[in-house]
C-alpha cells in the first residue's frame, strides 16, 4: 500500500479508502468484518462511514458492525484512521424531530456521542459534514467541533459534497477563530463525472484540503458495465444507474471506447479509474465500497497499476475534463 498525508495534516492516510456504506444493506456483520481484516492486511487504513448508513429503519447500523469488529481487539482500532459523518435525521423515515439533524451545535453534540456508542470507541480521527447546512453558521459549527477537539472526542474535520465557496468560507472562519478548519473534502469525482475540477478541487488544494473522491466507477459505468451487460453479469444494476445512464446514446458511445481502449491494453475498466484518480492533483484517495473480498482485491490493484502518457492522453480524449475556472465558462 502506498501513502500520502491528509491535505495539510500530518496525518498519513492509505490511497485507497475503505468505504463501508454497503456493511449492513448489502453485506451482513460477518462478511462485512472478513473485508475489514483483509483491507487493514493490505495496508489499507481509513476507514469511512457515516451514521445514516444502513438507511431506513436501520440508520446506524454499518457503524455497529465496524463497532463490533472493533471490539474484537487486536490493535484494529490503533491502526485505523476512522472517518464517519453528519447531518442526516437519524429518526425514521417520517418520524423527524426538530434539531434532530443538520449541523446545529445540539445536533452534532448528540449526533457524535450516538456514533461513538455505536462505533465502540472514545474518538473520531476525521468526523464530517455529509452535506452543506445552509441555516446554521459556521461561527456555530466551529465552536461545536472545538469542544469536541477539546473534549479528544474527535481530531479533525472534514466536508462532503461543499462547494469551492462553501470550503473558502468555512475556513476563513475557521481561522478567524484560531481553528484548524476542515482538512479534507469528499466529492463525486470519476473520469465521467469532473466538475469537481472546476471549483471545489482547486479550492481544497487552496486551502490544504485533501481530497477524497466517492462513486470513482459512477455508479459502475467505469466499471466495465458494457462488458458485464453483453456477458449477463450485471443483474445487481440491470435496473440501476448505471443501466439507466447506458440507454443514453452519447454516454453508451463513449464508455464503449473507454472498455475499447483498455481492452486493448489488457487492463480492467474499474482498476484504471481508480488508478486515474490517483493521479490527480490533489487527490488523497478514492473511495472504493466492496461488497465482498473479491471486489477487494480487485480494487487493490489500482494501486499498483502505473498509467503511461499515451494512455492518459487517450483517457482524456474520451472523458474531456471541463477545465479550471473561469476558463470553463468564460474567455
């Protein structure tokens, strides 16, 4: 496994990120615990979740069973860098309570002693915000994560899905107060998805801000989804949005030359858009869900595969990235 510091911190973070969304809803406590141990074998050591994840009437769940697999002991949880979030309602669907959400100061107090309970653990190396909280000041949100640093509950802050102002802002305010700030940003961003480009990652590179990119397949598509189509092995997203996106005539054409291009090179769809990623400035690393060892494993080898010039050139003449800004919408 290979490392990088998170953004401006002297956190050493893996290039892979275990991502846990699927332990619960689609793979059970025991299997979910095997991708664990052979994620940390392979040197992989930040770990991300979120309290919704499980979803419906069960929100908290993938933290519980990364709780119970910490339990089990043996350093697991001195050697992972673990990363969750807030901001959603963690009551039913239906059943919301007035300050039960957001980024307000009561809910993040009660939302990161709940994850913590659930989690089995006294701290939070990276706890962030899973999406902008437009009715709450970041004065407000500042002096919760304080105490909470204050308090060792957790070490650091990070953002999902902000924009380049929302980063700006966030950590002018953040200074302004003699606070860290956020440290890292967790955005969509894949060779067919890179507006990201525009703003959000040349602000997270501005101010130090690693960047953590989720969905790096799409939703599978950079996954080789014309080739499981044709062999009859994409039943799980035969109705998804990955099948969706494919009915589209331009984005078919284009994914058929991307599965073109590495089939030529005998390489695999979703190992290359990994490793592109890791080629990006200012990418700490992707985010890879594994529903089974396997996928894993397969994953694992993104790290590895070395992209030439000829090939990234050819990359980006079928996923054309948009261009910094201004230059992307101006002269």
């Amino acid at each position: 496994m290979k490392y990088t510091q998170l953004g401006r911190t002297g956190l050493k973070v893996s290039r892979l990120v275990l991502g846990t969304m699927n332990f619960g809803p689609q793979t059970d406590e025991a299997e979910s615990h095997v991708i664990m141990d052979a994620a940390l074998d392979a040197g992989v050591n930040l770990f991300d979740t979120a309290n919704v994840y499980g979803w419906g009437e069960n929100k908290g769940r993938t933290e519980e069973i990364i709780g119970t697999w910490f339990a089990k002991g043996g350093d697991r949880r001195d050697k992972v860098v673990l990363a969750t979030k807030v901001y959603g309602n963690m009551g039913l669907d239906g059943d919301s309570w007035p300050n039960h959400d957001r980024l307000s100061a009561l809910n993040i107090r009660r939302a990161v002693d709940a994850s913590l309970k659930r989690l089995q653990t006294d701290y939070i190396d990276l706890y962030q915000f899973h999406h902008v909280d437009r009715r709450t000041p970041w004065e407000e949100i500042w002096q919760a994560i304080d105490v909470l640093v204050q308090q060792g509950k957790i070490l650091y802050a990070g953002s999902s899905n902000h924009a380049g102002w929302h980063i700006a802002r966030a950590n002018e305010i953040a200074a302004r107060r003699g606070s860290l700030g956020l440290v890292s940003e967790q955005c969509l961003y894949n060779l067919a998805e890179r507006r990201a480009e525009m703003e959000v990652i040349p602000a997270a590179q501005a101010y130090g801000l690693g960047v953590i990119p989720w969905s790096p397949l799409h939703g599978g598509l950079l996954g080789g989804a014309i080739r499981k189509e044709r062999e009859g092995s994409a039943a799980r997203s035969a109705s998804g949005r990955s099948a969706d996106a494919l009915r589209n005539t331009r984005i078919r054409e284009q994914i058929q030359a991307y599965e073109n291009l590495l089939e030529k090179h005998g390489l695999e769809p979703g190992q290359v858009a990994l490793a592109w990623l890791l080629t990006r400035p200012g990418v700490t690393g992707p985010i890879v869900g594994p529903r089974t060892t396997d996928q894993l494993t397969s994953a694992l080898g993104a790290v590895r595969l070395e992209l030439g010039d000829e090939l990234l050139a050819a990359l980006e003449e079928i996923f054309p990235g948009p261009g910094p800004s201004p230059e992307a919408f101006a002269w």
